[in-house]
C-alpha cells in the first residue's frame, strides 16, 4: 500500500505527464512532414508498450482513503487537457489547411495522428471527467466529447453501461466470438438509441417531456455545433473534413477499447431478467505499467466498476484470483482485435478458463453468446 504522504508527491505523478508531450509532437509532425507525420501513431501506441516490456507491472496499490486535496497533481492533468487539446486541434487545422509543405495524403495522415490523441487520451480524460461530482470538471469532459463529436458518450456510458454492463442491454459488452468489424457497427447504431432512451426515461421519472432543458442531448448538440461551425471557420470544407476524419478516428479509438475491456465476460443470469451484482471478475484488468501512464490507469478497469468515480491515481489493482488479466496493455490488445483470427486465437481460451472457474454450474452459454438472454428489469 503506498501512503497518502508518497501518492500526494509530483514525482509520484509525474509518469502520468507524459501524454502531455505528445502535443508538442504533433506540432512538430506537421511542421515537419513526411515521414515524420507517422511518429504520432507509433509513439502512442509502440513506446508505452516498450515501457510496458521495459517497466513490467505496477501491483502496488495507492491508498484509497487519500485525500482529494493530496491528488492536486493528477487532477491537474486532467483539468489542463482540454483547453490543449482544443488549441492543438484547431490549431491545427488552420495550419494543416494553410501548409504548402503538406500534400493531401499527408494532411489525411496528419489527422489519423490527431485522431489518435483525441480518442486515445482526450476521451480517456472525458472519461475521467464525467465521473467526477463537480460540475466543471464534467462539463470539461463533456467539451472534449463534443470535439470528437460522440457527446453521447457520457448519457451511454453512466445511464447504460455501469448500470447493465455484462448484460444484454449493454450494447458495448462485446460478445464471446463477436469479431470487431461486428461489433463496431453494432455499437455506433445502439449506442446513441440506448444513450437518448436513458435520458428520456430518466426526465419522464421526473415527470417531464425528452424535450425539457434539463436533456443533456440539448448541450450536446449545441456543442457538437458550434464544434462543426468552428472547423469550417477556421479551415473550410477542408478544415471540416479534417476535423470529422480526427473524429471518426477518436471514435474507433474509444470502441475498440470497449470491445477490449469486456469481451466475453457476462452476469450471470438469475432468471425472472434479473442479474447478479457486477464484480471485479466482470472486466479484464490490465496492470502494465507504461500503458496504465498513457491511459491513467484505465486499464485497472475491474476496479473503476467497482467505484466508478474513485480518481484514476487510487483505482486499485485486481490478481488473477480477483479478475481475469490482458496478457498485454490495451495498445497491444487493439492492434490484436483488428486481426479477428488472432483475437480468437489468444482470447477465446482465455474466456473459456473465465467461465468454468466462475460459472462451472453453466452448461448451455448459448444465450450469452448471441445476447438472448432476457433484458435486465
């Protein structure tokens, strides 16, 4: 157990910094260009996976009762990246529509690396964002969704997924055997259809229409907008495309971690449509070190289930005996789930073993492979 008096240290926070210099990278990319433009994508996804080989696991776990005022350094992080981002990315795109030096391949490029680093950290510190009970923290997360433009997100995520996660009615469980290229149309379509029925049982609870103020799908809109709107301002139909592709690059980046984090893992079912309590062993947990730094400690993600608005820095790590392990981080494990029958291969077993431990009494996993299992009441 590392001390409040160790966790509240900057050099104790410091690691997870590192994410930051990825925006002087991108700058440095587009001014550059060529082959330079690739960099973006390797150091995100290949140079925290080498200090995953170089660093090992990080087991050790921080004191939960660490007071808020000991994580000024963490939060920080997260409260600092948003108006980044949103310079880095609209900076960009008057730049990149601007630069003779860049050809329209390159320009294309450029913006899957953008792309990389709005979904790969902007909507893994939204994540973190939205969780939080202050309200200017989530509305930070909510500016970030809107610059992917997936503000639904946070309605999906918090009204659907933490309630019916390992259930049917979570469209982004992915199922035992459901290949990716499944499963990310499958989610694009249900996601925002669950997200918006959420919200509007919620405000008819209350009483009131889908149509009152309170809807959040009214400031996702508005910001989703003026989003679009400022894209065009500063790069034209150019600006907008470029801004849309980084978007639809964030999102891939978003689902594809979905698709990992709880693949094949279901509640069971207790009949009558009701289901068992959600556990640690109903999430993949992934303790490497290098990657848990990119992603603050996402990949301890049995954990954040367990206490979804516990600050990333005291998220606790699971064993085998607690929750079933990744055998990489979550960057080696996308590449791996674009590759279906590499994903099979390595996942599959790993399924099976998770279901004989924890379900032997089980016989017939038919429903829970295909989701016919009755929706949770």
């Amino acid at each position: 157990m590392i001390p409040a008096v160790q966790v509240s240290r900057f050099s104790r926070a410091l690691p997870f910094w590192l994410p930051v210099l990825l925006l002087p990278l991108a700058w440095f990319c587009a001014v550059t260009g060529g082959l330079a433009i690739l960099l973006m994508p390797i150091v995100t996804w290949y140079m925290f996976s080498v200090l995953d080989a170089v660093g090992g696991l990080e087991t050790e776990n921080a004191d939960p009762e660490t007071p808020e005022s000991d994580l000024f350094w963490y939060r920080a992080i997260t409260v600092m990246w948003p108006p980044l981002q949103f310079a880095t990315l609209f900076g960009m795109i008057w730049y990149v529509t601007r630069a003779e030096h860049l050809n329209t391949l390159e320009s294309i490029l450029m913006f899957f690396g953008v792309g990389v680093i709005t979904g790969t950290i902007g909507i893994t510190y939204s994540h973190e964002l939205m969780h939080q009970k202050n309200a200017k923290e989530r509305w930070l997360g909510d500016i970030l969704l809107a610059m992917v433009m997936y503000s639904h997100f946070r309605s999906e995520h918090l009204r659907v997924h933490h309630i019916y996660v390992g259930t049917p009615k979570d469209p982004v469980t992915a199922r035992y055997n459901e290949g990716f290229h499944r499963f990310f149309p499958r989610v694009l379509r249900e996601s925002i259809v669950s997200s918006f029925k959420a919200e509007k049982a919620m405000l008819a609870r209350r009483g009131l229409p889908w149509t009152h103020k309170s809807n959040p799908f009214w400031r996702y809109w508005a910001l989703q907008a003026a989003m679009l709107v400022l894209a065009f301002g500063v790069g034209g139909w150019a600006g907008l495309g470029l801004f849309l592709y980084q978007a639809f690059i964030a999102i891939w980046q978003l689902e594809i971690v979905n698709y990992v984090e709880h693949y094949g893992l279901t509640r069971k079912h207790l009949g009558d449509g009701k289901y068992e309590h959600v556990k640690p062993h109903h999430s993949w947990n992934a303790s490497h070190k290098g990657t848990n730094w990119l992603l603050i400690n996402l990949q301890r993600h049995s954990d954040h289930h367990y206490k979804p608005d516990r600050r990333f820095p005291l998220l606790q790590n699971y064993s085998e005996d607690e929750a079933p392990q990744l055998p990489h981080g979550y960057p080696l494990m996308t590449m791996g789930a674009m590759i279906p029958s590499y994903w099979r291969r390595v996942m599959n077993p790993k399924v099976r073993e998770w279901r004989a431990k924890y379900y032997p009494e089980i016989e017939d996993w038919k429903p829970y492979n295909k989701g016919q299992n009755p929706l949770p009441r």
